[in-house]
C-alpha cells in the first residue's frame, strides 16, 4: 500500500481489494502493538505474542535503553542511551515472523521462490518496526545513522551462495533489492526504507534455464492470447500496458520462439514456453500476457509477471577461507561454470568504495603484489578450486577482507560480485594452551601461572617469541584506554612480567 492506504494504480482490481483488506488488518494489529508498547515498563524483557492475523508465527515486542535483548536482528551500537533515559528517548522494536508470504497474491511475489532454511526448512520473511519508547517514530539523526550503517536482520540465519534479500516496496508493491544486500553469510542488510515493511529472503539456486515458463488461466472457457517478454521495468515505449502492447509485441524480446500470437486457449489452466529469447544475466524483466475472446480484439487483460535472470556464473560452494598468516591465505571456492574469476584482499576500510572496476583491475585497494591477487584466472565447473594468495604483507592480529567476482566465458560484466569474505589475521603468537593458575590459590607475594604458546610467523615458524603478564585489581583495567602498547608498559599492574 501506499503511504495513505491506497493500493497502487498498477494492481488489477483483484488484487487492490485483496491488498486493501491486509492494510486494515495490519492498522488494526499494529494499532494494539502500540498500545502494548506505550504500556509496558523500560529495560524489561521483550515480550513474545501468537498471532494469525496475517501469517504471522510469532511477534516479539521489546522496549529498552539499547538493543541488548534483540533477537532475530541488531541495529547499529550507536543505538544506546543511559538506563534512566525517558520513554521518548529510548527505544521500542516489534519483531514479527511470519510464516506465509502475505502479499502472495500479488504478481511481483508469484514471480518469486521463496529460500528455504537448510537448518528449519521454513522460508524466511519477517518485518522490523523501529521506534521510540513511547511508540512514536524515530527521529531522524537516528534514521541518518540506520542510512549510513544499515540494520541486519535474520541474524540467525546461515544463508547460501543461492539466497538473496528483498523488502516489500510498499510505493510500488512489488519486492525490491533497492539497498539491500548479505551480510556475508548471515542475513540481510537493510536500509531505513525497510524499516516497518516485510523483508524476505528469495532463491535463486539451481542454473538459469534456457526457457521461460508461463502458467496462467482464465475465467472464460476460450479465447486467445498474446505472450512477450520485455525488459522491466517499463521498457522504452512501455509508459502503458495496451493490448497493443503484447498483441504488436513492442519492445519484445528474442526471437518468434519467445512470443506467441494469437494462439488458441481454454479455461482450464495453460503452460507456455518460451524459448530462445536471448535476455542478459542480472536483468530484470517481465513476461506480458494479453488474453481476449475468440475475436481478438481489444478488450481483454493485460497482465504481467517479473522476473529477474540470474548472473552468468556464481560460486556455489564456499568462498572458504584458511590457512591465514601475515604473508596471504587460502581461498576455495567451486564455480556454477566455466568462467573466469577475480579476486584481491583489501583493507576493511576500504569496502565501502570497492566496485567491480577496482576488482576487475585489481590495482586500487589490493594489497600486496602479484601473488596476492587473481585477475581475470580460469575456472571451470569440474569441482573445487583452490586460489593461493602470497606476498600480501598482512599485518598481524588485523582483519583483512576477501572481495571475489566471477562470471562466464564471456567476460561481459554480468557475473556475482561477492559479498566481502573476512581474512583474520592472527597475532603473531597465540596461544596454544590457555593460561591457568597452577596451583590451587594465589600465594601472598605471588601468582604461579602457566601457558603454552604457538608463533604465528609463517616465515621463521620456529621462532621463539616474548611474552608480558601483569595481575591487576578488578577496577584498575579501563577497557576503553586498554591496549597492548599499555599493558606491556605494566600499566596499573599490581606487578609485571615483562618480555
């Protein structure tokens, strides 16, 4: 719906009434949520409530100075304010998962596959309201820094190669990718645009195939119909759907394979297939379908589905990450086909401006020299493919990120830019064996302890390191001043080992 509550003039009529019945069971639920909100005490545990209003499995209401006790999702930690804050100060979230699409009856979701969790088998869609305590909306420096940061939600959620996030655009009723992207392997990232709106996750496992596949029926027991797939949305010359639109098959797609004119068809249930219609990976398009009585005229239904093509080629197992020093790591990954693929490690910092260009150049923002970066390297489809990455002068103890981009034989653009994979460096020793008292209490002068270490320097592997200890008070290690510059130097330590 749109923001007042009318459903967009693009929706049959079928379909407005439909949706304008879920925009007044919604008023009315999140009506009575709000009212919970107002009523419940501050800092308290959230709430969890059944519900089969619309769908929903279960809604969890929660109510506090910061988001310590929110499940499912996180926000930014800026979103903290002091415990004896005001209700108008703090915030308030409602958390709702749902167990059935409720906008399935609209042609933008029946275009869609739903993702199926590997762990619960269920399809993942759920909806975030954000607010303050006292139910009303955020303010907007806090929406300035869910723009800058975005919110994660589904941060249960292990997702594959072959999931992706969508919001339910509310403006335009239709799902939207419009900002929103993984979280590497867990969840979706979000946008403040998909803040009080559904969020779900879509499939797009398995290969494109090389046919379209129309299913639709009428209520009339013959007639005709007319079927072309355009680019979408509108595609130039599209400003309107007309039944000359599809019967004259303006700005149509491919070859007389991916139309049908004018064929015959009954009130029992049609497939059509299409094929040979030549559409680009990553693109959106739609499927249009006019259909009219036995005399062809103009005063049929025009309807249309969407749908989005898949990359040219994708990772279908890992990226996965090992074998992590100061001087590169290990990367392996199996490709959908035959291709070529791109990758570089590049500071954390340094995400935000990565594009396809810098990776596809492997020069700006990669690190290291030439054996810590792949461009533009051969793969193929026959099973797991092991990439070396050396030479890259990593610093210890930092986290680096993996950006990889794959695509096929053709080498056109149209492939899967990966989300950034962590490279975490170790620090140059670790431990091997915790530290531990080795005797049953501390003495009055001293503290027997014992460790083992394991250096983590790939290039002298039996080099002999240092070590520093110190024993401290409970309330003399300030951890926002705590460093290991500090605690070398002994800072606040009762006493010291040193080096």
């Amino acid at each position: 719906t749109t923001a007042n509550g009318i459903p967009p003039a693009t929706l049959s009529t079928d379909e407005r009434e439909t949706m304008a019945n879920v925009f007044n069971l919604m008023t009315a639920r999140d009506n009575a949520i709000e009212s919970l909100i107002v009523a419940k005490a501050l800092n308290t545990p959230p709430q969890l409530y059944a519900s089969d209003t619309l769908s929903e499995g279960e809604i969890r209401v929660g109510k506090a100075t910061d988001f310590a006790a929110a499940v499912g999702f996180s926000v930014p930690p800026e979103f903290a304010v002091p415990a004896d804050s005001s209700d108008a100060s703090s915030f308030a979230w409602v958390y709702i998962q749902y167990e059935a699409d409720i906008w399935q009856f609209t042609s933008s979701s029946m275009a869609q596959v739903f993702w199926n969790d590997t762990v619960t088998g269920q399809s993942r869609i759920a909806r975030l309201d954000v607010m303050h305590g006292d139910a009303q909306p955020l303010s907007s420096s806090w929406l300035q820094i869910l723009s800058e940061q975005k919110f994660r939600v589904f941060t249960d959620v292990a997702m594959t190669n072959g999931a992706h996030c969508q919001f339910w655009d509310k403006e335009k009723a239709r799902w939207s990718t419009e900002g929103m992207s993984r979280d590497d392997h867990n969840g979706c990232l979000a946008p403040p645009a998909a803040i009080g709106t559904e969020i779900a996750i879509f499939s797009d496992e398995g290969p494109s195939p090389p046919e379209i596949i129309v299913q639709f029926a009428t209520l009339q027991p013959e007639g005709k119909a007319w079927i072309s797939v355009v680019r979408w949305p509108r595609a130039p010359g599209l400003s309107r759907l007309l039944p000359e639109t599809v019967m004259q098959f303006q700005s149509a797609e491919g070859s007389e394979s991916c139309r049908r004119d004018g064929i015959t068809i009954t009130g029992e249930p049609q497939t059509v297939e299409l094929n040979d219609c030549s559409l680009i990976a990553r693109s959106n398009y739609a499927v249009l379908v006019y259909v009219a009585s036995l005399g062809g005229y103009t005063d049929g239904t025009v309807k249309e589905a969407e749908f989005f093509t898949l990359p040219s080629n994708r990772v279908i197992k890992g990226p996965v990450v090992s074998a992590v020093t100061e001087d590169g790591a290990t990367v392996e990954i199996t490709a959908a086909y035959n291709g070529t693929v791109w990758a570089i490690i590049v500071r954390a910092a340094d995400v935000p401006d990565i594009t396809l260009e810098n990776v596809k150049a492997a020069q700006q923002f990669a690190l290291g020299g030439a054996g810590c970066r792949h461009a533009g390297r051969a793969i193929t489809n026959s099973g797991e493919m092991e990439l070396a990455f050396t030479g890259c002068f990593l610093d210890f103890g930092t986290t680096y990120k993996l950006v990889l981009y794959v695509e096929d034989e053709e080498e056109v653009g149209d492939g899967e830019l990966f989300a950034p994979i962590d490279v975490p460096v170790p620090g140059s020793s670790t431990f091997a064996v915790d530290a531990a008292l080795t005797s049953a209490g501390p003495a009055f002068n001293g503290v027997p302890f014992g460790f083992t270490a394991a250096v983590a320097s790939s290039a002298s592997p039996t080099l002999v390191g240092a070590a520093w200890a110190g024993l401290y008070l409970p309330g003399d290690l300030d951890p926002t001043s705590f460093s290991p510059a500090a605690f070398k130097l002994g800072r606040g330590a009762q006493c010291v080992v040193r080096g």
